[in-house]
C-alpha cells in the first residue's frame, strides 16, 4: 500500500467539517464504489453496507492529495474496523479503496 497522506499541517476544524460532509453523503446513501475498491472490498468480505456505516461511524477523516480523504477509526456491521479512502464529487461520495 502507499502511503499518499499529504505532509502538509490539517487542522481539526477542517477535518471534522470533512468528516461531517462524508457522514451526511453516508446518511443519505450518496456513495458510489470504485471496481478496485468493490474487488478490495470483496477479497475482505466487506459489503457496502459495512463501508456506509465505517464512514457513519468514523472519527476522523485526513485529507489527503488529490482531494482525497483517509476515513479511519469507524467499523463495519460485525465491528471490524474499516479505513476507507474516497473523494467528495457533487453526488456525494466516490469510495477509492476499503482497507
């Protein structure tokens, strides 16, 4: 895996205002999958089910280069924890990879 976190300083202020756009996106069923991130998520047993409520239950979210955001600290359905990484789109959510 790469490592694509960005070296540049976040702020919490804007993680949580990230973190509450990709839970409203959650919420509201405003996710579309990546085929890698399908395969990733099945080589896992993971449904999108699993990753909706990873992304509900999140902490926290880093953004990352390229606009995307690394959304850890959430778990699937049977409470295995999922990192999720995915970019905001005006349709909602674009999931890269599960991990």
């Amino acid at each position: 895996m790469v490592d694509i976190r960005s070296n540049e300083p976040h702020s919490s202020q804007v993680n949580g205002d990230l973190l509450a756009r990709l839970k409203h996106a959650a919420k509201h069923g405003q996710i579309r999958f990546s085929r890698h991130a399908l395969g990733r998520a099945e080589e896992r047993n993971v449904k999108r089910e699993d990753v909706k409520n990873a992304i509900a239950t999140a902490t926290d979210a880093i953004p990352q280069e390229q606009g995307k955001a690394l959304v850890t600290g959430g778990t699937g359905l049977d409470g295995e924890v999922l990192s999720v990484v995915c970019v905001e789109v005006q349709e909602g959510l674009f999931v890269v990879t599960v991990f």
